[in-house]
C-alpha cells in the first residue's frame, strides 16, 4: 500500500478488466439495428460495393449478431496517475 502512494510498485501500473457481451446485453434496439444493417448490407453487395471477400465476411459478422454471440468489448482500466484513481470506460464493437 506505501509504494502504492508513492506512485510505485506493480499496484501504480493499473489494473484492465476486458469483457464480451452481446450487443442485446447493451441495448434494447439490437435486433432492431441488426436487422436494419443486415439490409442495408446486403443492398451494397447487390450493388457491387464490396469484394467477394469483404461480402463473406460481412455476412458472416451478421450472423454472429443474429446469433447473439459476445461481440462487444468493454474495456475498464484503472490507472494510477499521481493522484486519486481514475477509471475509464471504452466500448468497441469486435468484428469476428
């Protein structure tokens, strides 16, 4: 806890805590704003947009989404910076 004050030892680096979760668990709107992305998406590979490539993986990010599969990383990291602690929260939507 001393070196911890003086802003050394291993408990001054911080502490991250990464989490996946479904994007459901974050929203109340997620089949919603899937179902919308998947037609958007599939009116831009009908419409040359995208690769081969590219396409398949969309596709099979979509399903991921559907199928409810922990996508979204929430990232906590606590850090020690010479004074009180502060923590702070990141969302980003993983891509599988």
């Amino acid at each position: 806890m001393v070196l911890s004050i003086r802003g050394k030892g291993l408990c001054s680096v911080g502490n991250t805590t990464f989490v996946f979760v479904p994007s459901s668990a974050l929203s109340e709107k997620a089949n919603e704003i899937t179902s919308k992305t998947r037609k958007r998406i599939e009116a831009e590979i009908a419409a040359g947009k995208y690769s081969l490539k590219t396409a398949e993986q969309l596709k099979i990010q979509l399903e991921y989404l559907e199928k409810n599969v922990p996508s979204c990383e929430i990232i906590n990291s606590s850090q020690y910076l010479g004074g009180a602690c502060e923590s702070s929260l990141f969302f980003n939507a993983m891509r599988h």
